[in-house]
C-alpha cells in the first residue's frame, strides 16, 4: 500500500512468475498446470497472469488450473488427484533454498518432487538499495526528500529467479535468456495480446500495462481456469490481510477492529 508519509517497498514478483510459467508451459506433460494462489490481494493477479501469460509462450496449449491456500481444501493433493504433476506454489522467500512446497515443481511417476525453479528475495541487495537511498537523501523528507513507495523489479536485483538443479538444459537456457531480457528491460510479460476470460482484449498488443493497471488488476487470462475469491468465501484466518489488501472489497459488514 503506497503512503504519503511512510517508506514502502515490494517487489515485482510477477517479473519472476513470468519466467516460471515459462518453464512449467515447457515442462507440463498434458497442457495443465496447477497454480496456488496465496491471498485475493493487490498484486496477486499480476503474478497468476504473468505466469499463465509464460505458459503460453512455451506451450500455447497451457491451461492454468488456479487454486487458493486461503479458501477450505489441500489444493497440492486435489492437483495429484486430478492428474495435474506441474505445480506453481508459494515463492521461496530466500536464496538457494527450493523446498517441495514451494516454487513451480513438478511431480514425477513415483511421487518425488523435483524444484523447477521460483522467484526469490535477494536481500542482501535489497538492504544495499535501502541504504543507498537513505545516504543520497531520498529517506530524508525535513532536507526536501521526497517519500518514495519502492517497487522494484529484476533490474534493481531485488528479486530473481532461483532455477532447479534438474532442469533440461533448453529449458534453463531460455529461463536464463528471459531473465537476462527482464533485468535489462527488452522483455515485458504483459507487452503482448491479452484477452481475460470473459473475452475483452485487455491489450492489442501495442502497448506496456501501467503500473496502476498491474498493481490493482482484478482480472484473469483467459487461459486460467477458475476465479478470484470473494471475501466471504475465505478462511478466518486470511479475512485480516484481505480486508486491508483485497482485490474486492468485503461483501459484509462485519465490524473492523481499531
């Protein structure tokens, strides 16, 4: 959430979620991949959509079969059951860890999982920027510094894409080559035709999404199966960080503690 008078940052996790989708559309076996989504909130359909938007690079074919951790139900053992043994979860939150819950993995003929990669914090990188900042005065607002809500992408190294051990080569070679195309600036995920699910052409092609377009996007590609949750229809436990961040806004009243 962008304040006027508070330093904020995040990341633009939906640069690495690009370059994922595009190896899990590369490595699907049957043209379906499942997705977890974590919470309805700003900045989650930008990822979903940049990661089903990378599928289809790889393989126009790719069907994103969208679940969410926040509503009732084991979305990873409901993929399995449905045949579906590529799987994009939750971001691995530090550097060189992949662990079999997280990340886009896929699951072979004998259960095991195998890490295809995720995008992850460097935050060792993102402190140096922090600090940066504050020496040349831009933390400093008394000395007519401005606040700034940093919203930094590849090319700040911020974020990255940590890539699989077991990976083909091919396909870690076009991982490498889309994330070399991010950092530099020549490869955007939504510069291309976008169409959402209920046919409207959200992009001709022509053109980049703005930054506004892509924090508050509340819609789907129409290649992912399934929809974004309304509030009613989540866990207790994830309705605190919705209700502040949420795509939709609650469809009650309930009372919000001060």
């Amino acid at each position: 959430m962008p304040y006027s008078t508070v330093q904020t940052y995040y990341s633009r996790v939906y640069e690495g979620k690009f370059i994922t989708g595009a190896i899990a559309g590369a490595m699907s076996r049957n043209d379906r991949i499942g997705y977890v989504g974590s919470y309805p909130i700003h900045g989650v359909p930008a990822a979903i959509n940049a990661f089903a938007l990378g599928a289809l690079m790889t393989n126009p074919r790719a069907k994103i079969e969208l679940k969410w951790s926040c509503l009732p139900g084991n979305p990873t053992q409901e993929f399995l059951e449905e045949g579906i043994r590529v799987v994009s979860n939750r971001d691995t939150p530090v550097e060189d860890r992949l662990f079999t819950d997280s990340g886009t993995y896929m699951i072979d003929d004998d259960g095991a999982f195998i890490s295809l990669g995720s995008p992850t914090w460097m935050w060792g990188k993102f402190y140096e920027n922090v600090i940066r900042s504050m020496l040349n005065g831009a933390w400093d607002a008394e000395k007519g510094g401005k606040i700034v809500n940093y919203w930094w992408g590849m090319s700040s190294g911020v974020i990255d894409v940590a890539l699989g051990e077991e990976l083909p080569d091919g396909v870690r070679s076009l991982a490498t080559m889309l994330r070399s195309g991010l950092k530099q600036g020549f490869i955007d995920p939504f510069f291309r035709r976008i169409v959402t699910q209920d046919g409207t052409i959200i992009n001709d092609g022509s053109h980049s999404l703005s930054p506004d377009d892509l924090l508050h996007m509340d819609w789907l590609c129409e290649n992912v199966h399934g929809c974004i949750p309304k509030y009613d229809d989540i866990l207790p436990i994830s309705r605190p960080m919705v209700r502040l961040l949420g795509v939709f806004p609650p469809d009650n009243s309930e009372e919000v503690a001060p």
